[in-house]
C-alpha cells in the first residue's frame, strides 16, 4: 500500500517541510553545545507560544506522559479535586485521580457539549475546598472546546490549581496560560502545531512546583518524574538533563514552534478558524450533522460529524483512505464508532486542505451508499475559504 | 511570500517524496563507483521506459537542450523536413530547422488540434522525399496530444528519420518508440515524470546517429554534442563523461524513472488518463470550454481550458496563488493570455489534486466576477475519480 | 556555534543517511495502514535483531524507561536479587531495585573490570534463590562489555530471570538473547544502531510476563506499562496502541535496525569491533592508558581512557569541540572527570572515523600541553584498519 | 558497493547539510513567485560572491556551458586572442578558440607552473592589439593558482576584454572581479562553493556584452546564447526565462553560496588556505613531492601529488575508496596518471577533513607497496591545523 497523499486526521498530522527537515537532521549528541542551546531556546519558544514566564518542562514522551507526570506530581490521597468532563479524556483523567488516591468530584455534561462555566462556579461555590480543578481544553476525540478562558481564573480564585490539558488547543486557539491562572498545562506537538508526536510540552507553576515538592508520593528518580527535570536541568543551570532528550523530536518541536511564531501566533490561530469554519459549512451543506451541539463550542483542531444513518465508521474511513489516499479520523474511546473526524491542523489548515477533506469524506460516503449533497459541501466549504481575505487582484 | 501549497502547473510540478530524498542525498564525485553505476542504471531505466533498445543519453540540461542538439545533430543545408505543427513548440522547432539550414515543409492545424495522420500521409506521398519528419507527441502550451503511433510508422516507411519531441508524454501517455519507429525521442523529467527540469532524456537510434556522423556541421566538442557522449561515452565503456552530470539531478532521474516503472507504467499511464479525465469533466461542469476542440485528442499532462469571457489570465492566476497557495499555469508563447492549464502530472495525478486544481480554478475565477458552476464542477471530477476502481469496502 | 562536524560520542551518535531520510518522512497518522504495517515490521525487525522469538515492545522514551518498567513490573517487595555491578549503570539499577522494595545483593567489581562469571555462579550457589540476577551487558560510561554468554545461562539454571541491560550492546556486539536464556532484554536505538534516541527496545519473556501479571504493583495504566501494551497493543492483534508511537522515531528505528540487517549482523558487529580495537591501538601508541583493565572486556561501542596526569576533562572536550569540531565524551556520573570516551558506533564504526576521533582527541590533549605521541597513535589506528580485509587491487 | 563515508575529491564535493536540504525542497514551478524571487536573489548573492556590479547569468548545466557559451559569444573569426595556457583547461580552451576563428597566440608554461605576470605583460607589449586575454584562475586538474589580480588589470589597460575561468577559484581563494577588470568570469558550484554541478556562474561586463551584441556568430535561439538570457530575462524585468531553469540547482546553488556568505567570505577563503596548507605539510611529510613546483601558487581547492614510483594511480585510488570509503582523485586529461589530488572544498576544507584525506594517501599507497612516512604525514597536517587559532580553553 502507497503512503497517504494527505493526512488530514485528528493526529499525528501532516508536517511542514520545515518541520521534516529538522526532523532528518543529522543525529548529534544530546551534550554537544549546538543541541543544548537549542532545548534551551525550544523551551523559551515554548513559553511564547504558552504566553507564559513559568517554568517549561520538555518530557520525552508524547503528551500523556506529562499528563501523567503531571497529576502523580500533585496528587496526594485525598486530595480534592474537581474534574470537568465534557469528553473521553477527561473521563480517563478523572480514573487516573481516583486511582493516586484523591478524593475526586466530577461535574460531567454530555461529550457533545461544552462545560458551562456558571455551573463550574456553582460546583467551586458549593464544596469551596478543591485544591485542584482539572479540564481538558480541547477535546479532540469529539471536536469540542471549553471555556478554559473563563474556568481558570474562577479556579485559581477559589484557591485551587488549575491543571489544563491543552494538548490539542495550544497554537490553534487562543491559550492565555498565565492571564488566565493556569498552574499546571501540557501541550501536544502533533495537533496544532503538527511537530512530532515524542514530547510533552510541560508549563508548572511555582504553586504546582510547591504541591510536587510537598508530595511524597510524586516521582522522583523516574521517567515521569517532573522534578528530576527541575532538580538536574533547571536548578543545575540547564546544562544536565536526568534523561536523554530525543534529538530528533527536539529539532522538530524547536521548528514546529517556531515556525508558528515565526508566522504570528494570532494569524495561525485564525487559519485553523478558519479551516474549522471551512469544514462545518461544508459538512453540514452536505446534510451530515457536526457532533457539537453548538458551533460556539467547535474545536479548531478536527471537525467532528456524527456517523449518518446506514455508514459504519471504519469501513468508510477504510475505503476513502484506500480510494482516495486521504487519512481521516473516527472517534476514539467509547465514541469510536460514533462519529468522523476531519483535521485542520498545522500546514493541514493552510490552502484548500478544509476541501480535500471534505471532499474525500462527502465523496467516500457516496460511494458506500450515503446520501449527501457532495456538491453543496464543497460549495459551502470553498464559500468560506473565499472570505479569507478581501479579493486583491485586477 | 510562503512557498505554494499545490503546484498543479504545467511543470516543472510536485515531485514525490522519493525524488525528493533523491534528489537531497550528499553529493559525491560524478567518478564514484556507486554514481557511475547509478548513472548506467538510469540509462537503461530510461530505456525501459521508452520501450526502446537504443541508445540513451542523459543530457545534463531542461529538454530543450537535447531537441537542440538532435536538431543541429542531423540538419544538414537543404535538409528536407516535414514539420508537423499543432502548437507553440513545433513551431519553434520549424524555426530551427530553418535556422539550421534545412528545407522545411510544414504541415499546421490549429493549435487546438491534432495533426491528423491522413493529412501526413498525403504530404508524405506528395514529396516523396523527406529525409526528416518532426512531431510534438504531447503539446504541453496547448494540451493536445498527436497520434505519434500512426505518423511513426508512416514516417519510417517514407525513409524518413522520425523525429518526436515527447517532453510532456512519456511516463504519462502510451510511448513505444521502437514499435512506433521513431529514430530521435527527446523525453523531459520534469513533467509526468515528475523529476528535476535540469536533463534532458534523448534515445537516438542507429540511423539517426549515421545521419549525425555524416553531417560535418554537428556540434563536436561542445556542450550541444550528442557525439561527444557517444564518442566519449558510450564507445569508452560508459567510464568518462564528456561533460560533469548533476549529480542531484540524476540522481532525481533515477529516482522518478525508478518509482514510475516500480508502481507501473501502465498504471501510471492509467491515473494520468483519469486525472486528466476529472479536470475536464470539471471544468466542462462548470461551463466552461476546453481548448483542445474534441476530447479525443486532450492531453494527459495538462488540461487547456480557453480564458473565459471577462476573464485575465495573469490576474486570475496570481489571485488563485496568493489567496489559495494553488500554483497553476497559464498559456504559452502566443497563447499566454488565451487560456489557462491545470496540470496533473506525477503525484499530482494522484488521489484528489484534480479536485484541488477544479476547486482552485473555480472559485478564483468566481472570485473575479466570472460566472462559473463551481458545485457542478467539483461534483463531475469527483465523479470521475470515484469510477477509478470499483467499491471494495462495506 | 557551528553544527559539530564529526559526532563520535558515547550516544546519541552519527546517523546514516537512511536513517535520516526516514526521520525526516512527512509525518503520517499513527492509525494508517501503512504506519500501522510499518510499526509491526519494526517489532519483527527488533526480534531479528536480538535472535530472540519473545515478544517485542517498543516503548516511546529512551531507554531508561524501558528499564524502568521492567523493573517495576517484575519488582515485588522483599523480590530476592542479585544485581551484577562492574560500572555505573548497574549501581544505579540497584538503587531503582531497593526503591521498589526488592531485597538486593550485589557483587560488584572495580568500574575498570569485568564481571567474573566464576564469582556469579559462586554466589548464585551461595543463595540458591534468587528471583531476578540483573546486568548491564555493556557499560557505556566505562567502556566495558560483561560476558552476558556465560552468566545468562547460569541465571536461568538458578530458575532466576536474567534481566540485562543491552543498550549500548545491540547491534555492536554479540547477543544472543533466546540461546542464553535472557527474560528481560532492553535495547537502546541511539548507540551502536545509530539510530534516535526516542525509543526502548524491550524483549520481554513468557516468564517475564507472568512475573509481571503477578506482580500487583506493576505499572498498569501508565506511560510506564509494559503491560498496557501487552494488553491493548499484542493481545488485540496488533491494531490499536495504548500510547501514540512518536511516528519519525519509529521510521528511524525502523530504518537503523533494518540497515544494520541488510549489512549483515555478523558483518556489523566485526566492524564495530575492529574500529574499537583501532581506537584502542592508536590511544596506546599515543601513550595513554585505556579505562578497562584488560581489553579482553574492552566493549564495542566506545573506548574509556583514563584521563591523564595534568589533563582535565571538560576544558579538553570543549578545547576539541571548539576547535576541530569534534565531539566526543568524557565519563558519566562519578567518573565524569575521570576519563574521555571516543565512540565508534554505526556510521561512526565505518571507514576513517576511528583516525578522526584519536586525531582529535591526541592533538587536542597536545594542544592543552599533554605530551602525547600522535603521530604513532594515528599510525597505530590506520595499521589496525588496514588489515581489515587483504589488499585488493593491483 | 557502498556509497562513499568521505568525498574529498576534485569536485563535484561533500556538500553541507544545508545544500543538501535545499536541493531536496519540493519541486516547484520555475515561475511561481516565490522560485522567481529565489533565483533573482540567487543572482544576487553571486554577485556578491563575485565582488561585481555586473550582470550575473545562470545557466543551466556544468561551468563548461558558460565557458563554450561565452567564447561563443564573444569570439569572430579573426578575433586576436591571447591565451594564457599553465594548465589542461587552458589548452582545451584554446582549441576552442581556434575552432570559432579566432587567431589565437598562446603563452604556455608547464602545467606544474603558474603564469608570470612579467611574461604576460611583455606578450601584451609584444603584440599590442588583443582583443581578448583569457586565462585560467585556478587550474583544478594540476592544482595550480594563476595570478588574476596582476593579469587582469594589465590585459584591462592593453584594451583586450580579459576571460577568467574561475571554476574551482571562486569561494575558495580571493576574487575581485570588478577591481581586476575581468569582463567575463565563470564560476562553477560544485568546487569550493560545494553546491551541485548543474549550473553556470556568469559574470559579463558591459563591454563584453557589447562585444557579443556585435557578433552575428554569437549563438542565439540556442541553449547556449547568453543573448537569450539577456533578451529575455534581463531585459524583460526578470520575469521570463528563456529556458527552464533547473529547479532544484537553484535551490541548491541559493543555499551553498549563501552559506558561504553568512559565514564570511574571507573566513571561508582562510579555511580554504589553511585546509590546502595542512594537505601540503602532510604530503610533504610523508616524503611525497607536490605537483606544483613551488607553493606559492599551489591551489586552495586542490592539493596535486606527483605519482610516486612505483605507484598506479588508478588501482591505488580505487583501493583506497574500496577499503577506506574515501573518494579522491586522479590527474585528467593528459595528467590522468601521473598525479593524484586532494580536495579541500566547502565543507571538506573544515575540521579534519585534510587528515582523512591525507590518512587515506599514505595508508593506501602503503598497502599497495609504496614507501610512505605515514606518521610524520598525518602529524604535520594536525600541526597545520592546530596553529589555526590560538588555544582558548584551560
């Protein structure tokens, strides 16, 4: 079978020739002095891109294992701590609480809507005594989005720490780290940003450093453990890692970063507006129906869209990719045969990548004997594209 | 200004991962044993993909370096030629032949035809005496391709050296040169192949080189030799070039000859076929007209569609650039301004570029004012990419 | 700072450029068929490698984590073992048991010897036992290979499980994983395969497994679980990971252990042995003194030199670095400033990389006023790489 | 076989990772904005390089292209011409010369001599009416430098338009062009630049232009017409090429010369130098005799070596490729076998890259028989290239 012409999944996703070519660099040894000024200045990109001064924790491992990290850090038994779900992974996040031992409330709303910050506040009112609140951000197995803008300070106020996944949110939709009173946020490489998939991109707070220290039960000495990251690399001077770094991965977050800087955080944060935007118009011009139940709460990463009546996910997905060489997404977790998936990350928001994938998608379930108006989908989608910018020429 | 998207123009077009691995590798000493056996691989992959047994010369500039020294290889004063012209390229070639010496007899249609091979066979009778006939097998400036199967042969049996410029055909249109009977075929890497721009790929048959040899006016000694690769070349063993080769440049020849035939030709012919298929059914969707006047004769390699009413060709490319990061191509020599081409060559024959290049195209023009039934078009080349094969899914 | 120009370190080191090109592939969806088919491939490849019929896990992180997690799995507390000490990888491994709760014995020897298999069986005898005997099969901080042949049988006898670090000992030298009744074999990619640094290659037994499944306290859920990927990953076909594999750090894996296979274990292994001996000679002929007591235990993958009277480690590795654009080591933990260590390993075992490192390394020592003899160093590490093969031409 | 570890031959050379990696970019179409801008900038950083306000042409194919392209252009039958021969490639320019016409004095010095400028001046006194000069900056098959700031400005102020064939010079030794008064210069990528060879670096004066404007000779409609160039590109706004530039030659070309650039001309003139002097220390030392008689005007790109007795070029050359991986090179032309030659181009001027190459040598001319003081060889090259800076650490 022939590699994918396009991969436009909930990621890993398509990279940037930038990003490939930091990738292929030549390996060089993790001490070499060209390499350990470039983890340093990786994590100072990583800190702009979080818009944050605090510290930045690069972890080899894709973003579960910061998330990981994270919550064994802080967790103490009986600890209270309010888990928000609105998804699959926060579900899974609330299952990791309970099993370090805190003490966890859950305020959950269905996986195809949004938290509602009132209720947020009502649930902080009510107990008053969390010391954690924890979100994910950016669902991507379901496409939705949380008001973490308007959560996170409502936490840090109520005197908790505020934990953020935000691996699929950082550089596609706005992430004010700092601003909004986040503790303790762990980013992903390979949404958004469409680096590769090995790292965790970690910001701790000093409050979070100070519950880790306090923590007897945080790693120490381990592969998930954040403070050899501050004990051997930060405090020593950033000059000895506990762990060797992936040089690769490294290079390539170091180039994803900062090509997403280097294009403006707020015009790269619009393109994937945009291209979600580009997507919903075209799927629902189709007849298909978003899984969202409001648009205000879309994601910017992925698109999701209930699996119609009569398609099957796999097989679908199954046949576009093999059809038309195009890689898309169904849902994951307990959603997995619910819904599609369509990404608009990275270079994948960029151009007309919104009409392959809905083209291919619209198309495939054509084939397979779905109903939908394919030439109202890529109108609608190319509608919006069209908007982008005023017309220049003639 | 970022780098394109999508280069669906006229070529050079989008080259495969794996001519860009090739192209990239470090560069080494053109009398390397590992480069000079790669450059003897090349030759017979070339061969093989002109179906021939004769001999190959790689030489190292775009194609129109091996036309002209084919050219200035065989022409003689008074050289009678017959000079069958479709389009831009053959009739600049009459112009060398001129230049060179030679008598000229030219055979022209309208450039949105093809030559029509009971026409050839009247002149052939008519003179009786050509020592050389010359075609254009693919007009790339206009999208029409010539029935170089039957003028071939007609050619051959007239005593004539047959002479095709197949620049834009081979590797995306049948070619069977030594069934075909042609004696010079001058293949470009930059096109269906989807190579570098930078050699020429010339096959040169026994007769043709006798007429070479024979013609005191051939360029020895010079960059525009065939000879000098002959003499020193080929009669030496294939051990020492007349001239350094691009290293990078073979080794991109060597790559997209080698993925072409690994996927094979005939179903590489047959994507081409269909790409092309899709971008007219596309564009005749949206109301708007091809250039080649019937469809039997339109090209593989590009589709020519006339500039509509109201229409620019410059402004409407450079908006469909910059708003879409979609790289098409406009006429040629004379007929720059007087219509436009979507190319579908190498990878972009491939899965939904043809979608791409429809939609881009479309909504640009809808963009400047010009009325086009966009929907109507991206549904008919989805159309024609969904026939490719049968449903195997469900 | 300048890119290093020679990378001939303790690991991560030079990649070839198969290696590279795979790294640098457009990034692809871990869910495609053609990653999916890839990752598998890797896992096969992975067991060729070690000769081993056991099951493979490729966890994302270097290797620590796979020795981490193996050691967590199997660890119970009061777990009765004898950790095996010759140098600092294995002093720290001891520490991790003791952590877990194991109640450990160690025989240690001088970080400049070798393990005695004699002294292991005697102890082996002395306990009877003994759930987990534990060695690190190469030292790479101290350049001394234990001979894992002899004491892997002896473990298993005993009715322990082996658990040996082979990180810097695959692919560099002999490992016959299956034949000398290793349980627990964990591989690293960036040493003698030349590969990332991103990944452990574990090989895990049946035996192993089920001390695993035993044990109550063995990672499950975690970043560190082996048996999350037994669980989701082996036991449900080969389909769905519990972790995303870092995508560019597979196709490196995939390319460097596959490179090595298609060169020829056997072939690989002598070369890497003969550019060790080659560094060995010129750093003795130059006057200096190697780490390891005898050569006999000399390991494949770097030579150790004690670092000499008047000389300092890091200014002379700066002094080299900056100078020649070298990069080479000095040592790990508590023998950091004790010795230098030149790496030959992959591309780095090849043709002259042995004649650059003890270049480097002598005329650097020169520089900072060491007396040195270079010239019969460099003499010495040619006349050891000259007789690799007969003369052959002429 | 293998591909080479090391290419330290006559050129095509190493190149850097950065030449690698713009030679592998996507193709694009050669007018897509963003190429065209690249190649305008392209001519711009040659301009540059060359230390000229003149026109830059790059042509597509190896530097013998601009070289036949401009005697071409320049020369009509009668044209008195003096040529300055101190090498192979003079004397083959001059058999050009006589070829188009010209009438053609030549002052040769043996090939292991540079020219005397007193010679020189007096041949220009002697006749007093050239109209053309025409010399050899840097002879790359004999490794020998002529004197271009002295010959220049004396064949300026004899009212002659003065030729330079700076090939292998420019990059790797001074070149004022303008302040010399060269009215045609060609460059060649694939020596000290270290870029690909497929193009022509060429500067032409105003006076040389009007000198090809006046030749109803000079080729035009020809691939090898620097008039087409002027014609179509300059004149027309640098917007239309007259022939298909090699995409990713440009690419490469933009990239090796801007690095040259970015890293300083002079500092990469002084590394050039300095690689050439430890190449010649070394051989020296190893009790072999260079080609050129005195050192003075010994090449910056190539170290020539007498053939000792005893020796064969080619076998010796092939056994050191075949048993150390390292490409060097033999004589050409008439010099094919009685000298070998080592580069120290681009990046292979750096580093220890003159100890491979010298270790190479000596060890392989001493398998093959050959009495070589090996040691002393390599030592006084690391002598050489320690002396480059002063010692900073410590």
């Amino acid at each position: 079978m022939h590699e994918p012409d396009f991969t436009l999944s909930a990621g890993p996703t398509m990279s940037s020739l930038r990003v490939q070519q930091a990738q292929g660099r030549p390996m060089i040894f993790d001490y070499d002095p060209v390499f350990q000024e470039r983890f340093r200045e990786t994590e100072r990109l990583v800190a702009e891109l979080f818009q944050t001064t605090k510290d930045v924790v690069l972890m080899q491992g894709e973003a579960v294992l910061g998330i990981e990290a994270a919550a064994r850090g802080v967790v103490t038994p009986g600890l209270k701590c309010l888990n928000l779900v609105s998804g699959v992974y926060a579900k899974w996040f609330g299952a990791w609480l309970r099993d370090y031992g805190a003490e966890v409330i859950e305020l959950e709303v269905p996986y195809d809507e949004a938290l509602d910050p009132a209720q947020v506040r009502e649930e902080l009112e009510r107990h008053g005594d969390f010391a954690l609140v924890a979100l994910v951000h950016s669902e991507t197995p379901s496409g939705v989005e949380n008001p973490l803008a308007e959560i996170g300070p409502m936490a840090k106020d109520a005197g908790a720490l505020m934990f953020a996944d935000v691996v699929s949110a950082v550089g596609g939709t706005e992430l004010l780290t700092d601003e909004w009173g986040v503790d303790i946020a762990i980013g992903g490489p390979q949404k958004c940003l469409a680096g590769p998939p090995g790292m965790s991109l970690c910001v701790i707070s000093e409050d979070a450093w100070a519950a880790i220290e306090r923590n007897p039960n945080a790693p120490r000495g381990s592969f998930l453990s954040l403070l050899d990251w501050r004990d051997t690399w930060i405090k020593g001077g950033r000059v000895k890692y506990p762990y060797t770094p992936s040089v690769s991965d490294v290079n390539g977050v170091h180039a994803a970063v900062g090509e997403c800087l280097d294009d403006g955080l707020d015009e790269v944060i619009a393109r994937h507006a945009t291209a979600a935007r580009a997507c919903r118009e075209g799927v629902k011009a189709m007849g298909l129906e978003l899984w969202p139940r409001s648009e205000d709460y879309a994601a910017h990463c992925v698109t999701a869209v209930r699996c119609p009546e009569g398609a099957e996910v796999k097989p679908t997905l199954a046949h576009i990719r093999e059809r038309y060489g195009v890689m898309l997404s169904g849902g994951y977790g307990e959603l997995t045969e619910r819904l599609f998936r369509l990404g608009h990350m990275g270079p994948g928001a960029r151009s007309l990548y919104p009409v392959v994938a809905v083209s291919a998608f619209g198309r495939g379930l054509l084939d397979l004997g779905v109903d939908v108006d394919l030439a109202a989908g890529v109108e609608a989608t190319l509608g919006v594209l069209s908007e982008r910018h005023e017309v220049v020429a003639t």
